[in-house]
C-alpha cells in the first residue's frame, strides 16, 4: 500500500523513469550472474526456461543494455551487435517486434530504429544490431560483433554450424559476450555449453513469470501438462534425455498415459522395502496398480518414501491400500524374511499381504514389464515424475547414479503380480 501512494504522487515522466529501470523489475534468472561455473567472468550466458519464463524480455533488455552501455549490464555501448534466430520470421516477430522484444523494452526516446529491408535495428548512438537466420549459417560468415543474442537455440536445424560462425564473429571489443536464451532439448549443443566452464546458467519454470501470464493460462497447461515430459520440458524448462540402453523410453510412456482409470478387476499395493533406515539408506518403493476385466493394467499411484523407519513406511503402504481399497499388498520379502510380515501386522493385521521373493536379477525382471509397455498393455493414470525419471534411466547396470530403482522395483512386482498366470506374461513366485 505506502508503494503505491508513493507511485501515485509521481507525474508520467517518473513513472517513464521506473518503468524503464530492468534491474528493479527482473526475476533473478533474467539477470546475468556475475561468473561463470569456473568463478570467472563469463563469455556466454545460457537462460533456460519454460514457455513464458520471460527469456525473450531478459533477452531484449540486455541487448538494450549492450547498445547504450548501460551499467551495470555493460560499461560502454558495443557497436556491432549480431540478433541470431531459428528464423528470419523469428528475429523479427519474436526478437525485435514481440511484445517483449527490443522495440518494446525501449523507451520513446531512446528506440533504435528497424529497417526490415536491410535487417537492421540502428540506436541514435551508432550502434547497429543485424538479424539473422540460423536456417543461413553463411550469413554469419565474414560479419564481425560485439556481443551476440541468440533464441532458441535448442531449435536450430543447423545448430552447430550457425554456432560455430558465429562465434567467429565475436572478435570486436575487449571482451565480446554472447546471451543465449532457449527452452532446453537434450542437443548435443546444449550439453556441451552445460559443461562450458566459460558458460554462466539461469534457469526458471513457467511458474516463475506467472505475475505476468494471463491468469487461466497457468492453471490449464499445469492441469494438463503438468509431469509430462512435454511439461518438464516446456514448463519447467527441465532438459529431458532418453538413456540409450534404457528399458522404457519417455515417448513410449506419453503414449501409454491416460487420465482415468477405467473399472478395475483386482487392485494391489506394491511393496519394495529397504534393509535398512536412516539418511543413506534406500527408499521404500510403494507403487500401486490395478487390472481390468479385459487383463489392461494400470498404474493407480507411487508413493515411495525416503529415509522412513520399518512403522513409517508400513502406515504408509497400508493408508495407500486403504485408500484404493486395494486387495493385497505385494511385498518383497529377499531381505526382511518374516520381519517385513511382523512390521505391517503391527500397523494392522486385517491387511492380506502376499509375500514375493526375488529369484532373478532386477533388469531380468524388468524386461518382461517393458515388453507389457511396448505392447499397450500397461497404462498410467496420471503422471508419475520420479518413478518415469527411473523408468528411463534403468539399464542393464542399473540406474546411472547408481542407487537402487526402488519405485521402479515396486512397479515390476505390482505388474508381475497383477499378470501371474497369464500366458506369456511375467510370474512372480511366491513363498
């Protein structure tokens, strides 16, 4: 409230003056760090975000900043500056005209002036900013810059080329520094810059710009997108890869996605139980699935908890079964024995527990899961991040981080049980 009755005493050319000043209005991603990973000053700066995360304004305002040496983003004008987009259509509409582009973060009496025929944005100060089209590499060829703002990077059809001509070009000045602003896809490109120890990083989800964003917007996208790799990746600006010797692969799991689950036949909870508690110790797996009438299996919840005690993770497990009015939890019995048996009954001893043991490897008893995916015959309701993160990160050594797949473990027990008897399908032994 004292902001705003201090804003109302103000006349137009103040509010001009507030209006234009960036650094009071910027998240602190569409403001450059001060060094790179390694502690230095950095030579490329890589803002990766969802859609809407407002890369484009930091984009633009930087660029603005270059241009009239406007401290503290720059300490003297840059001459020559290159505007580098997925397309010419892109640089213009997005980068220069958008709503959030270079003419519209510019005062009146500050605006350089576009001149489409020559692909020209001119300050009255003599710098110059030249667009040009990643779909051209060439055209970068010869030109030299300043500083450099590139969009989109991530959407480069000719990435590597249109890169490597630019960075030729940033050869003018004392320092020449290039801004790259993208929503991020696993190109070989990014990773490399990910691990340049020249290269500084800000990254924001969608959510961080909501102030901003139409008010329903937020609220559909998140409704249906939300968890999908789509979402993780467009939303949260999360850079989503396939491990190549993986068992499940994100788009065979968009694929397998549903909303609802139908009439379900059987209905169980999962158990993968840790040998151990405490900080290092593993999670519990706790995954829940159903099956219907026709054999369709279907992914109902992952609770898996982490750093929980045996009675912890046994109310878990049995509030989750109580819930979806389950018929049986499925538990894996190889390291507690009798124990895991005890520590549930003390929770409640109504609960029918059907005990599994693990009589083969974990990718041995994987794989005939994979296959139920592969042919359409599993299902999720809903999304589920970390277990798909798992999914897709399991090979024939495991998880790359090394830890034990404790969501992925319950889910093969939930399916394996679910499918005993059927022909061809994956069995589980019991004790």
């Amino acid at each position: 409230m004292q902001r705003l009755q201090i804003l109302a005493r103000l006349n137009e050319a103040e509010l001009d003056l507030i209006a234009a000043d960036w650094q009071l209005f910027a998240h602190p991603h569409q403001w450059p760090p001060d060094v790179s990973g390694n502690g230095r000053a950095w030579l490329t700066w890589l803002l990766i975000g969802g859609r809407g995360a407002g890369k484009t304004r930091a984009g633009a305002q930087w660029i603005r900043a270059q241009a009239l040496g406007l401290p503290p983003l720059a300490s003297e004008p840059v001459e020559r500056i290159a505007l580098v987009g997925e397309s010419e259509h892109d640089v213009r509409e997005v980068m220069i005209e958008g709503v959030s582009g270079l003419l519209a973060v510019h005062r009146r009496d500050e605006r350089p002036l576009w001149t489409s025929s020559r692909k020209r944005l001119e300050w009255n100060n003599g710098a110059v900013a030249y667009a040009f089209s990643a779909e051209d590499p060439e055209s970068l060829r010869g030109p030299q810059f300043g500083c450099a703002w590139s969009d989109e990077l991530a959407k480069w059809r000719y990435a590597d080329a249109a890169f490597d001509m630019l960075q030729f070009g940033l050869r003018l000045g004392a320092q020449p520094r290039q801004l790259i602003t993208t929503t991020p896809r696993p190109t070989a490109l990014i990773k490399r810059l990910l691990k340049d120890a020249s290269c500084a990083v800000t990254h924001a989800p969608t959510k961080a710009n909501a102030l901003n964003l139409a008010p329903n917007f937020l609220q559909n996208v998140m409704a249906r997108y939300a968890g999908t790799r789509l979402g993780r990746q467009e939303l949260d600006g999360e850079l989503i890869e396939d491990r190549p010797d993986a068992l499940w692969t994100r788009s065979l799991i968009e694929q397998c996605r549903i909303d609802i689950a139908p009439s379900l036949a059987r209905v169980v909870v999962a158990v993968d139980p840790p040998i151990s508690s405490g900080k290092r110790a593993d999670s519990c797996g706790i995954v829940a699935a159903g099956i219907t009438g026709e054999g369709a299996i279907v992914v109902l919840a992952d609770e898996t908890v982490a750093n929980a005690t045996p009675s912890v993770w046994a109310a878990k497990a049995i509030a989750l079964w109580r819930k979806l009015e389950a018929d049986a939890l499925v538990v894996e019995v190889n390291q507690g024995g009798d124990m895991v048996k005890v520590v549930i009954a003390q929770v409640d001893t109504n609960v029918p527990v059907q005990s599994v043991r693990a009589l083969r490897g974990k990718y041995l008893r994987a794989e005939p899961v994979a296959t139920l995916y592969e042919q359409g015959r599993v299902k999720h309701a809903g999304v589920f991040p970390a277990l798909e993160d798992e999914m897709c990160d399991f090979g024939p050594a495991g998880l790359t981080s090394g830890r034990s797949p404790d969501r992925l473990d319950a889910l093969v027990w939930a399916v394996a049980s679910l499918t005993h008897g059927a022909r061809g399908a994956p069995r589980v032994r019991g004790l």
